[in-house]
C-alpha cells in the first residue's frame, strides 16, 4: 500500500551509516538515504543521524562470555554522504536500538515528532530494533526498505516481509519522496 499520509512532525532516522557498518550497504541504499535526507531537510523536518559505539552487554549465542564492549572511534564516524548539518539532531548508542540508551525520545517530543521514518544498516538489528522501540513508544513508523542495508539477504528480506509491517508501514524512498512534496 502507497504511503499516503506523513504527519505534521515527521523526523526521518538514519541508523548506523557510519564506517564501521556502511560497508553492508550498497551504493543504492546510501544513495536512498541521501535522497530523503534532502527531501526532509529541504522541507525543515526533524533529521536524526544515529551511530553506534558500543552494545549491550548480556550474554548470548555468539559472544557468551558478554560485554559486547566499546567499538573502535574510527568505525564510529558518520559517513561523509549524509553530509551533516547544524540543524541534524546526532545521537550515540550502545545498544542495538536508538532509542533504549538515548535521550532521542525526549529530543523527539521535545520536537513535536509524532511520525519517524527509518532506515539504515542493519535492517534485521539497529533498524528493527529502532522501529520496535518507536512503535512502543507510539509513534507512527514508517520504514523505507530500499534505503536499508543488512550483513546477508536473508535477514533483510525477513525482517521486510515478516517483522516490519507489524510494526510499521512499508514504503519506497520514491513514496516518501512523493508523499513529502
């Protein structure tokens, strides 16, 4: 379904385009970002450009002995594509999502956002985990697959198909684009 509607005070979310983490993005997926970056600063909305420094420090499968540490500050810097402004709001997390360990939701009713659109890398991880957490918190979230990135298909496409239109609407950078204007 067509993206019909965007809110009054809309922010767009950019998760972990940074260089770290851009590498699993394709030349398309950057481009889609820069696109709606354009589009919603050039209408005076809300941008956020998140990255990630660290991570949660629970057990799990993959690193059982915990503490998933700190990231090294070289893979924390923003690509240069998103060409940040004064106006941006920059957020640093150290958990998967944008929102648990930042004051992003305070910057963002401080701002009157009742809609965010988010993109980014990784689609299965910072950009379902960010989507998650908006969606708790009541926002209206919109997710731009074609402006995602992920380490392998797979979970891209599963979190596109199965995970984020329960959460979300699903749209093109080019609805967005259309539905901004």
């Amino acid at each position: 379904m067509p993206l019909t509607t965007v809110d009054p005070t809309p922010a767009l979310i950019v998760v972990d385009l940074q260089a770290g983490i851009a590498p699993h993005a394709d030349a398309s997926v950057i481009a889609n970002n820069v696109t709606l970056l354009d589009a919603f600063r050039a209408q005076g909305h809300t941008v956020v450009l998140v990255n990630v420094a660290g991570g949660a420090p629970g057990r799990t499968e993959l690193n059982p002995a915990g503490g998933a540490g700190a990231i090294p500050e070289e893979a924390t810097v923003l690509i240069s594509e998103l060409g940040v402004t004064e106006s941006d709001i920059l957020v640093t997390k150290t958990t998967w999502g944008a929102f648990g360990s930042t004051d992003l939701h305070q910057q963002l009713q401080s701002a009157g956002v009742t809609q965010v659109f988010v993109t980014g890398v990784a689609t299965s991880i910072g950009v379902e985990s960010t989507a998650r957490e908006a969606h708790t918190l009541g926002y209206h979230v919109v997710t731009v697959p074609d402006a995602m990135g992920d380490l392998a298909p797979e979970p891209h496409e599963a979190a596109i198909s199965l995970v984020l239109p329960r959460l979300s609407q699903v749209a093109s950078t080019a609805e967005v684009v259309e539905a901004l204007a």
